[in-house]
C-alpha cells in the first residue's frame, strides 16, 4: 500500500513551509510599524509560495506515495510521531494555501489599519496550521493543526470582523469546536482499536470491525461535515463569513472549508470504507439537499456576501456529492471543484473586498450600473462570475461536469437533481451581476467610484489565470491528483469487499 | 562511632525537605519582627529561597523509595511528583502575592510563613502513609488556608469566605474522619499499605466498608471541590485575597487529588469497581455544573472558581478511569492545571490597582489594546484552560479522555469533551472581551518583577509542555509506576 517516501529533498521542505511563516509571526512581535509590518507579511508569504515550487517540480505524480516524508518521535510514551508528507491531493491544497494567503495580505493593504501588526501576525499562523493541516500524517499531530487553526481565525473574525463579528465568531468557533471534539474521542478510539497508533499510513491499512466503523465514521463526519459545511450544520458559514474581513472571508472560503472534505478523502474514506459506503446515501441526500437549499438561500440574500456564502453552501455540496460517488470521476471532479471553489470563491470575497474598502456597504440594492464607472472591476467580477457558474471553458465548468458524471454513474437521481442547482447558480450569479454592474446608476455616490489599483489588480491576475489554466487544460490538476485518487479507491473497494450483508442490501438498493 | 549529630540527620533525611519549608517558615515569623513595613517583600523572596532549596532537597531524594517513621511517611516517586508541583503553586503564589499585599496594605509575614505552612501540609499529604498522617497533613493545610483566606480582616468578603470555609472544611474533616474510623475499626489499622492488606482478604460486599468509601469520597471531594460539594467554592474564591485564591485553587487541589490517587487508585483498589460507578458519577456533575455555572458569571474570580470545579471535574474523570493510565494522566492533568489556572490569576491580579477592584469581567474591556501583553498572556492562558492546542491545557485533557476510553469509559470522555466544548464559550468571552470591546478610561496596569516573573513561568511551561510534553509526561508515568 502506501509507504512514506522520506527525504526526498536535501532539506526538510514540509517543516520548512510549516514553521516559516510561525516565525515571520514571532518576527512580527518586534516590529511597531505597520507599513514594515505589512511588508514582513508579503515576503514570508511569498516565500512560501517559492518553496511550492521545488515541491511541485520534484513531485512524482506517477506514484501513489506519501513524499517530501519525514519522520521523527514526538511523544514515544503515546506512539506520537512528527509525521508529515504530502501526495497528489493535498499538494495542491498546500499550494493553493500559500496562493491565497499571499492575496489575503496583499487585499488587507490597506483595508486593515487597526492593529496591523496583530492581524498579520494571525494570518501567517492560520497559513503554517493550515499546511500543517494537508501535511500531516499523524492523527495527533493532525488534530493539533486542525484546532490550533481556529485561534488565529476566531480572532480574524473577532477583532477585525464587522459589526456582528462578536455573536459570528464564538459560533463559528463552538460550531466546529463541538464537531471537532467528537472526533478526538473516535481518534482516541482507532488509536486503541488499531494497536496504539496515529500513524495514518497504518490506520489506513487496518480494518477495523463494522459497528466501530459506523460510530467512528459518524464522530469524523460530525467535524468534518460541520467545516464542509454540510446542510444542516452549515449555519455558522453565512454569519462568519458576512463578518469577517476580506482576507478572511477568502481564507475561509478558500481553503478552511475544504478541510472538511479533504479530512473525509484522507481519513473517513480509507479508515471506515464500510461505513462510508452504508453512510452514503444519507450523505448524498444531504449534499443535494445543500446544492438546492444554498442556491435558494443565495436568490433570496440582499447582502453581497451572504449570497455569496449561501452559493459556497451549494458548490460544497457538489464536492461531497462527487466525494460520496465514491468513483474516479466523482472523487477528481470533487477535489478539482474544491480547488474551483477556492479559486473562484476566494477571487468573489476578493471582489466585494475591494469594492467595500471603496463604499462601505454590502448591499446589492446600494449598487447597479457601476460597469461604467469601473471596467476593469466589472470584467474581472465578470470573469469570476462565470466561472462560478461553471461556464465552459473556466475551471467551474470542468468540475461540475465531472462530479455529475461521477454522480450519474453512481446514482442518475442525485445527478438530475444537483443539475438543477447549476441552472439555479447561473440564475442567481448572472442576476447577483447584473444588479451590480448593469442599469443606470442608482446611487450617487457610485458616480466617482474609483477602478480598480495595481495592487488588487496584481492580487486578482493568478486567480483569473487559475480560472482559465484550469478550465482549458484541466490535466494540470487531474495528472497531479490522478494517481493517488485512483489508488484511493482502489484501497476503499479492496478493503470493503468484505462488507456485511446490509451494505450490500444498501448498495443494492441505491442502484451502485 | 557517628556522631549524634550525624544520627539525628540520618534519621530526618527521608523528611529534609519538610524540614526545610517549617524551617523556612519559622525564621519568616522571626525575621518579621525586624523588618519595617515597607521592606516585607524580602520575607516574600526569603519564602521562595526557602521554597527553591526543598526542592533541591526533593531532587536529592528521587529515586528513593520506601517508608519511613513506623510506615507512616512514604518517601516515593509518587509523592515526589507531587511535592515539585506543590513547589510550583506556592512558588507562584509567593511571586504573585508580594506586590499583591502591598496594594491591598496587608502585606504581614505571617502571610508568608502561613502560605509555607499550608504547603508543608499538602507535602505530607502526598507523602502520607497513613491515615493519621494524611488527616495530620491535610488539616495543616486546611487551618493555614483559613486564615489566608480571612487575610484581609477589614474586609467583610474576606471575612466572609474565611468563615464559609472554615466552617464546611470543619464539617468534611468530621465526615472523613468517620469514614478513616470506620476503616480503621474494620481493618484494625490505620496504615495505608495495612489497609490494602486487609482488603485484599476481606469480604468486599460488606455495607460499612462501602459507607466508609462513600465518607472518604465525599470528604475528598469536598477538598477538590467535586460537585455537590462545591457551594464553597465561589463565595471563598472571591472573597479571599485574589494570591490566595490563586494558590487555594491550585495547591490544595493538587494536593486532594493526591490524596485521592493514593487512597482511590492504591489503598482501595479492590474497590474499583465500586468506586469507579461513583467517581464517574461525581465526574459528570462536577463537569456539568462547573462549566454551566461560569457561563454566567459576571465576576472574574467567581468565574475562574466555577471553572476550577469544572477542571476538577475532568481530572475525576482520570480518577474514575483509574489504573496506572489514569492516575498518570491525573498527575499530568493536575499539573498543568495549576500552572495555567495560577497564571490567569496572575493576570487579574495586574488589574488590581489601589482604589478599583478590577475583579469584573467588564474591567477587562479593552485590555488587548491598551495593554498588550497582560492582553497576550490572558489570551494564552484562556486557550489552555478550554483546550485548544498547541497550549498544555489540551495535552492535559488528551491524556484524561486517553485514559478513559482505555478505561472502557467511553461514555464518560464523550461528556468530558462536549463540557470542554461548552467552556469555550465563557473563556472566549474573555477574549472577546479584551480584544473586540473598546476599553473603558484609562488603564494602568500593576506591575512588578515578581509578578512578571511568575507570568513569565507560567505561561513558558503552559507553552512548552504543550508543545513537547514527553518529559512532563515521562516523570508522571515513572511516578505512578513506583507505587503501582
């Protein structure tokens, strides 16, 4: 099976990208002055976006492994081992992490003036606990990633949040507390289950028994579903994601939520594919469920954000819905859309961040007719528009379709019905445009609105390129993820032949 | 031919460093005569010197492992855990308390040799090997925290707490020692070791031996503070002086959980299955309640007291848990627990300023922007307390809930870990507080050296252990492995 390629560069490259940015943050708490602060920001993000690229040119694409591995004891008392590594999946949330953490500081610029020096000191935290997050492969160390990120992101939320940002940011925190808490006790569990370990390599390689794999499934799922967010645990998202500043509006959107679903690719599915496969009908319903509920929310939503953060509700459906396909195309077209979603989502909050700093109002009604005023901002949110909606030729339009066929194959209702939410996404996206940036002016003072600056300019240019580069040569992303994916499924199906009668009756049932 | 000298420290080896914490303590009283009002702070690093050498002492003494003075006084690696983290807590609370005194003008050196007295109390508890030297040990305790918690005898709070206490630690004493008696009247000993002995023979369905495990529980508990027998607790943690709550909720917790290993997971081991029912019971609802109660609590110490419960409510958790595992997480636990728990203290004591109480939690308001650090610190420690990691609140709460789902108590680290979810929420509202709320007038916080050296330990070990926690883990485990 899997094997842990260590020490494939002469340096540690993972730890590297992990603990740069922790000590740009303990750089910062020397510097007072804001601009030097902000600049300190920039470089140690971008070195972390320099560092990508090694990783991603020694990267063996053709091999299913674990690589850049290292390994050291940690805690040998508990079997604890600093485990990291990365393959074909999460090597592009790594540098999708580095991407939009560099644009969150470059959009801050000047939107945050009020404790500078904190703010970029939470951003470079969130960056190194979020690559800790896709590099880890110790169950513990992972934990220790996937809590520790939400300190820095409760503050983002908190402090530099909008008007509500107080009620925002402790439910965003207790949301995914109370999830996240459930699945320490089901780690607890596997660790003695499997014969004391967090080894994830091992794990994945264990079979554990049926009815602890439908309990222990169900306490990942509680985490991961609450970060996704999966309908009905999702209404953290809209209030988090409305307060909080632009920076971390794209970072949540970005990357946080897609932690949810990578933890079901890296965890649920290889350590309980039994119970992934007798869970997965309730969790397709639930998905198509989001992809409906979250478009209808979005038409009725009067805030910019909201609407936006009501679609991101729908396009994570698509991404569980080709999870849970539990297929080659619906696994790739779910993690090229979560990628998508990064992207194109992360490029949105980017827009309404920039035209905040320039209005300070979110309504949609506040807006109308600024196409004239600002051409550059209009084609840009035009461009991220479309690919939102998944037109062909963008990146959306490449994920969508593939989570669709992998969902037809697997099941052809939930693919009709999820269909209908890419015809209710064009819908309130194209109606989303057309009130901002069509009609005459309304409002006065969008009359000397002004385009926009080189700065934003520079933050917006990689995303629109990733929006093109993606949908017009998708194999870019699918030869990175191909091999590991199809390995992936090849070990969940190995490892479920075994399954006992009721999934087979379930899987019957359902038509897969 | 030795000497009779010679002898004699021969013989008081096994004990050298309670001898020196008395010692310490007795020369505080003398030196208190000849020193001005002003220059009382010197009996407070005098304390802490004394406190440094014991703990020289102890480190001389590790390894040891036997009973001494007729088996009453076990010198074991057990209570030698033990013994540093009392150091700990009373070394913190010197520190904290010296500035502390002189602002609230109570700054006397019994204060000082009363707080060495207490810890003298709590060492022999730990150390006890038998019944008589645990209740010997624990009343010393008892009596000089009494009295600091009276401390500020113009003040009706003060008084108020000291009374509250007093009057219901009396009352637990007289149940605990009914509990030893009728241990004592079953077994025909007192001593710990006798004790296991007898049971190991004896019939275990026997209803009096039953009631005696039930008194000793509740009188525990009533020490560390498990719910129902918590309605102390909040009434003597604010109205003591905020050093001294400080190091009550700390060392004499310690000290009870101590207590509880060697009597619960030692000396009644054949019991466990008994105990265990009750224990985890006693868990969840202290757990429940504590972290309920703080949710809506508008004072800070009264906050911190419900939290205090709540954290003696995971630690029972370790306790029900049991084994080698479970003491050693609740060693772990208990540890990190006083380190965080007193820095936070420290934090609120910086509020306190002549003239203004900065005991509510409004008074923090603003805190992230006009003090930074004292913001920072608070925020580390509010992190801990709930959990979250890389602080050693977390490390401290893994092992707990480790221990019990190896303990088959699933169940009951389930609750443990929904109850920490629930604590979020009051120690989030701190920091929310400090960093999202505008600061009200202008604030000058208390500074001193001692004081931010005893921040600046606090919140080193609360980092540290949480990051690399394996040789704080490794001592525990070796610990516990000595008497089990």
């Amino acid at each position: 099976m899997l094997e842990l390629k260590l020490h494939q560069l002469d340096f540690p490259l993972l730890s590297l990208m992990i603990f740069l940015p922790v000590l740009g943050a303990f750089l910062l708490l020397f510097i007072r002055n804001a601009a030097t602060a902000r600049w300190i920001a920039l470089a140690f993000s971008i070195i972390e976006i320099v560092l990508c690229i090694p990783m991603l040119l020694n990267f063996d694409s053709s091999i299913p492994h674990m690589q850049f591995g290292e390994s050291a004891p940690w805690i040998a008392a508990w079997n604890i081992n600093y485990r990291l590594g990365v393959d074909g999946i999460s090597i592009l949330f790594v540098a999708l992490t580095t991407l939009l953490t560099t644009i969150s500081i470059m959009v801050s610029w000047t939107a945050i003036q009020d404790r500078v020096r904190e703010f970029m000191v939470a951003m470079l935290f969130l960056e190194a606990a979020i690559i800790g997050v896709f590099v880890s492969l110790d169950l513990f160390l992972f934990y220790i990633f996937w809590e520790a990120m939400l300190i820095p992101m409760y503050l983002l939320i908190g402090v530099w949040g909008g008007p509500n940002r107080l009620y925002a940011a402790i439910k965003f925190f207790l949301y995914t507390l109370v999830g996240s808490v459930l699945m320490l006790v089901a780690i607890i569990a596997v660790y003695f289950a499997a014969g004391r370990t967090f080894d994830v390599l091992e794990l994945m390689n264990y079979k554990f028994s049926y009815t602890f794999q439908m309990v222990a499934f169900a306490a990942f799922f509680a985490a991961f579903a609450v970060k996704v967010p999966m309908f009905p645990v999702h209404t953290w998202l809209p209030d988090a994601h409305v307060e909080a500043p632009t920076a971390g509006s794209i970072i949540l959107a970005g990357i946080l939520i897609k932690m949810g679903a990578y933890g079901f690719l890296r965890f649920s599915l290889p350590f309980f594919p039994d119970a992934a496969l007798s869970w997965t009908p309730a969790i397709m319903i639930l998905s198509v469920i989001a992809i409906i509920y979250g478009a209808y929310m979005a038409f009725a939503q009067t805030d910019f954000k909201k609407l936006i953060a009501y679609s991101s509700v729908s396009h994570m459906g698509f991404v569980t819905l080709g999870i849970f396909a539990l297929n080659l195309q619906g696994l790739e077209g779910g993690i090229l859309q979560m990628l998508n979603h990064g992207v194109s989502t992360g490029a949105l909050f980017l827009a309404v961040g920039v035209i905040y700093e320039r209005t300070h109002t979110r309504l949609i009604a506040d807006y109308g007719g600024i196409a004239a005023r600002v051409p550059v901002y209009a084609t840009f949110l035009l461009i991220i528009t479309l690919s939102s909606i998944g037109l062909p030729g963008t990146n959306g339009f490449i994920g969508e379709f593939t989570i669709l066929l992998g969902a037809f194959m697997h099941a052809k209702s939930y693919a009709v019905i999820a269909s209908l939410g890419i015809i209710l996404g064009a819908g309130y996206m194209l109606w989303l445009y057309q009130r901002v940036a069509f009609g005459k002016i309304t409002n006065p003072h969008n009359e000397h609105l002004a385009d926009m600056n080189l700065r934003e300019v520079a933050a917006a240019l990689p995303l629109v390129a990733l929006v093109f580069i993606v949908g017009l040569y998708p194999n870019a992303a699918f030869g990175m993820m191909h091999t590991s994916v199809s390995n992936l499924i090849q070990h969940v199906n190995a490892k479920a032949q075994s399954a006992p009668v009721i999934t087979q009756m379930i899987r019957t049932v359902t038509g897969n | 031919m030795p000497s009779m000298f010679q002898e004699f420290a021969r013989s008081i080896m096994p004990i050298n460093a309670e001898v020196i914490v008395v010692t310490t303590a007795l020369l505080v009283l003398i030196f208190d005569f000849f020193l001005a009002k002003e220059s009382k702070q010197y009996l407070g690093w005098f304390s802490l010197f004394g406190i440094i050498s014991a703990a020289i002492a102890t480190y001389k003494l590790m390894g040891a492992n036997g009973a001494f003075f007729g088996g009453t006084f076990l010198l074991d690696p057990f209570s030698t855990f033990f013994k540093f983290v009392f150091y700990i807590a009373c070394g913190l609370g010197i520190l904290l308390s010296i500035n502390y005194l002189k602002i609230e003008d109570i700054h006397r050196g019994e204060y000082y040799a009363l707080l060495l007295f207490a810890t003298t109390g709590m060492m022999l508890m730990a150390s006890a090997g038998d019944l008589i030297t645990l209740y010997l040990g624990l009343e010393l305790m008892a009596l000089s925290i009494y009295i600091l918690a009276g401390f500020m005898r113009r003040d009706n709070r003060s008084n108020e707490s000291a009374i509250k206490y007093l009057l219901l630690g009396a009352f637990s004493s007289g149940i605990m020692l009914y509990g030893m008696s009728l241990l004592y009247g079953l077994s025909g000993t007192t001593n710990l070791a006798g004790i296991l002995g007898f049971l190991r023979g004896a019939d275990l369905a026997n209803p009096v031996l039953f009631l005696a495990m039930i008194m000793l529980v509740v009188s525990f508990g009533f020490k560390v503070a498990a719910v129902p027998f918590h309605m102390w607790v909040p009434d003597v943690y604010e109205g003591a002086p905020t050093s001294v709550t400080a190091f009550m909720s700390a060392g004499p917790k310690v000290a009870g959980f101590a207590v509880l290993l060697r009597v619960f997971t030692y000396t009644l081991e054949p019991l466990h299955a008994h105990s265990t029912v009750i224990i985890s019971g006693l868990a969840v609802l202290t757990m429940a309640v504590g972290n309920i109660m703080a949710l809506s609590q508008t004072n800070i110490k009264r906050m911190l007291a419900y939290s205090s419960i709540a954290h003696a409510g995971y630690a029972l958790v370790g306790l029900a848990a049991g084994g080698p595992e479970g003491a050693a997480s609740v060693m772990l636990y208990v540890c990190i627990y006083a380190l965080m728990n007193m820095g936070a203290f420290g934090v609120v004591i910086m509020l306190r300023k002549a003239g203004e109480r900065g005991e509510e939690i409004g008074d923090f308001a603003g805190l992230g922007k006009t003090n930074r650090t004292a913001a920072f610190l608070m925020l580390i420690f509010m992190f801990s307390l709930t959990g979250i990691p890389p602080m050693a609140g977390f490390v401290g709460k893994f092992y707990i809930f480790k221990s019990a789902v190896q303990a088959g108590l699933v169940w009951l680290a389930v609750a443990g870990v929904l109850f920490s979810a629930v604590s979020a929420y009051f120690y989030l509202r701190i920091i929310m507080i400090m960093y999202m709320n505008e600061p009200k007038g202008s604030f000058e916080l208390t500074t001193s050296p001692s004081l931010a050296l005893a921040l600046a330990i606090s919140v080193t070990a609360v980092i540290v252990i949480g990051v690399y926690p394996t040789n704080l883990l490794n001592f525990a485990r070796a610990s516990i492995a000595g008497i089990m």
